[in-house]
C-alpha cells in the first residue's frame, strides 16, 4: 500500500534510525512503557510529519504502542527517502516521496487519511485542514489530535474561532518542554546548519537579517550572534521589538533592513515577509531562507516571474534569481524550511523531548476519548513535568522538592 521512492535504500535509512535512536532516551523509556501498555490497541493513527530519522522513531514508538498507523510528509522537501524505506521495511506504511509535485503530496496526505484515523499527529495543520474540507465523512471517527508548529496552531484557532473545528486539539508546540527548547535551541542550531551547507560561506562579520522573534527567531538571532554575525532583528510586535533591542541586537523594518542584510532568515509564520519592494533593495549576493513552516514569507512566486535569469546555486535546491537591476539574489530551499530541507532538522537530543511531548499527548487523548470538548487544548501540566523529570533524569540531574511547609506557604494567603 505504501508509495515511496526506493525500498533499497532501506539500509541507510536503519542506520540514521539507529544513530537517532540511541540519543533519544524520553522515547526509548517510552516504547518500553507503551510495549507493555499497549495504550493505542484498536487505534487508528495517521502522522504528517518530517520523514527524517528522528521522526521515524517516533512513528515506531507508537506502533509499540498498538496503534495502526499511516504515515505522510508535511513538507515536498524534507522527507528523507531512505527513512521512508527504513520505515516500511519495518512494516509501517508510508506515503511521501521527496520533492514530490504539491498534487503528489496532496494525494499522499489523502492515502494516509482514507481508513479513517482517530487520532492525528499533524506538523502544519494539513491533515486537520484536507479532513475538515475535503473528508468530511471521517470526522465522527476522529477522537481528537496533536499539532506540533506555531503555523499550525494559529490555523487551529483560527478554525476554533469560526466554530469549524470538530475535534479537539493539544497544542504540542505550546508546551514548555517543545517551546522553550525546540524552538529556540533546535531552530537556531538547525538553520544555521541548514544555511551552512547550503552555502559553505562564513557568518562572522555579515549583517544577518531576522523577521520575527518568537521563540525561533529568538534562536536564530542567538546562533547568528555566537557565530560572529550584526544581528537585526524585525517585528510588528512592539513588545517582541523591544526584547530584541534589549538582548542587544539592532531593530528595524524590513525596508530598511533590506539594503544592508547579507544573509535574510525569516521565523514568523506569517506570509509575504520579504516582497518585492525589498528584493529591489537588496545588495547583489544576498541570501533568502526561511525557517517558518510553509514557504510563504519569501515571495519566491515574484523572483521566478520576473527574474531576468535563473541560475542553480550550490545546492540542486539553491537557486540564483538575477533581477532588473543587474543584481542576483540566492534564494535556499525554494524558501522552505531551510533546516529540513538543506540539512537534517533539529538536533536529535532536542526531538527526543518534542516527541515525548507528542507520544505523551497522544496517549492522553487515548485515554480520555469520550471527555475532551472539541476545542484547541493546552497540554496538560503534567505530560510537561513528566518530559521534563525524564530529560533530567537522563541527564543525571535531580532537583529540590518543596516539603509540606513550603507548599502550605505558597498556597495559603494567610501568611
């Protein structure tokens, strides 16, 4: 049933699984508690995700756990073809070919929805978004589901708001232990990763440009500046500005950032970040990526109509954009998550926290099926102390508790 690219190349893809794995100690304590718990017996699940090594442990922890389930890309550009081999050698199915067409990977998300899920794992929002629009017969299957970006989540709210959404959904990404860390230590490695293989070019004296800060473009600025970079930062909320300008870096508009910026990140999960107004501006060599989900901050539609000549950069997924003016811009990734899609993602040690988050979470909606209003839901406190006390304890660390009268005392107004 699965359609990927190559079953050979299986081996390589067990061999980065491996490697995952072995730094992924939260999902190995994981497995052996869902092998014995068997929380998703009788489960169908469907995953859209990054098809890379760390999220196939993830999809095979929760087949220990008894779930069925169909697996699919959330990005053309990120699926690992060996890892989907890997995947369906080991008796998953999976649907999702790298650099698919945008209909192939449609298609794919449609094969993996078809039997009817009742839990969801989505990294974007679209398989909660083809369900409600184009399956809308497999809705009153759907126990509820997980969403793991800051991109999807506003789309969540945004369905939440209209009274369109049918299911209810934890936000992952609103989770201290997926936040805090995966997106401001993970997005800032893993960009500057990205962005460095892409380019083999040094940071250290070049003027980084970074459209938003929450918590990834926090990372992404962070990274820059250890790396040597000038460091501006742009926003359209004052009070973000203002943290930015007090962690030390410049802040200004995109348009006046736009004629001094050699290398330009975009983290805001908004679209049409950098446009044409500001290519115009931009010096000869300038840098474009994007490291928010969907690859709409950097209008790359406009450069690939009205480029005088299109030229292949570095990388097959590089590409050189020469304008009007005589200048050439390099666009990475197609504008897609640089990190994904020019290198291997976040670090492995900080996945095995945001998928503990997702096993954890995953579980929980298991378990109370008949309870959960159809709403955008928080995380639970306790999967966030739990991934936290595992991390730490994998870690060798312990910390204090409070004792009887320290709790009395911070719960009592009487003092």
């Amino acid at each position: 049933m699965s359609e990927i690219r190559d079953i050979t190349l299986a081996p390589s893809g067990e061999r980065k699984i491996a490697w995952a794995k072995r730094y992924m100690p939260l999902l190995r304590g994981i497995e052996e508690e869902f092998i014995r718990e068997k929380p998703f017996k009788g489960v169908k699940m469907t995953a859209s995700l990054h098809l890379e090594a760390k999220s196939a442990v993830l999809c095979r922890v929760l087949m220990e756990g008894g779930a069925e389930l169909r697996i699919t890309g959330c990005n053309p550009l990120s699926t690992q073809d060996d890892v989907t081999a890997a995947l369906v050698s080991g008796g998953a199915e999976v649907y999702s070919v790298h650099g698919c067409t945008m209909e192939d990977y449609d298609r794919h998300m449609a094969m993996a929805l078809e039997f009817g899920p009742n839990i969801i794992i989505d990294d974007g929002g679209d398989l909660v978004s083809m369900l409600h629009r184009d399956m809308p017969q497999l809705l009153p299957g759907v126990l509820g589901g997980c969403e793991e970006t800051t991109t999807g989540i506003i789309r969540l709210h945004a369905m939440a708001r209209e009274g369109a959404l049918k299911f209810p959904m934890l936000t992952v990404n609103d989770a201290r232990c997926k936040h805090f860390f995966d997106n401001r230590y993970g997005t800032g490695q893993s960009v500057w990763d990205g962005i460095n293989r892409a380019t083999n070019l040094v940071v250290a004296g070049k003027n980084v440009v970074v459209a938003g800060y929450g918590w990834c473009g926090r990372g992404i600025a962070m990274r820059a500046k250890g790396l040597g970079a000038r460091v501006t930062v742009t926003e359209v909320d004052p009070v973000k500005a203002l943290e930015a300008m007090m962690d030390g870096y410049a802040v200004k508009t995109m348009d006046e950032a736009a004629p001094e910026g050699d290398i330009f990140v975009t983290a805001t999960g908004c679209r049409d970040v950098i446009v044409e107004r500001h290519f115009l501006k931009m010096r000869d060599g300038a840098i474009l990526c994007n490291g928010g989900h969907f690859n709409v901050e950097v209008d790359v539609d406009w450069l690939e109509r009205n480029a005088l000549d299109k030229s292949q950069g570095r990388t097959d997924v590089t590409r050189g954009y020469t304008l009007n003016n005589g200048k050439t811009l390099f666009v990475l990734a197609e504008g897609r998550l640089v990190n994904l899609a020019s290198g291997d993602g976040h670090p492995v040690e900080i996945m095995d926290m945001s998928f503990a988050i997702q096993a954890l979470a995953a579980k929980y909606l298991a378990q109370h099926r008949d309870s959960l209003p159809c709403q955008v839901l928080e995380i639970p406190d306790e999967i966030d102390y739990d991934v936290a006390r595992r991390k730490l304890a994998s870690c060798g660390m312990t910390i204090d508790t409070l004792t009887d009268a320290q709790r009395a005392y911070l719960e009592s107004w009487a003092l």
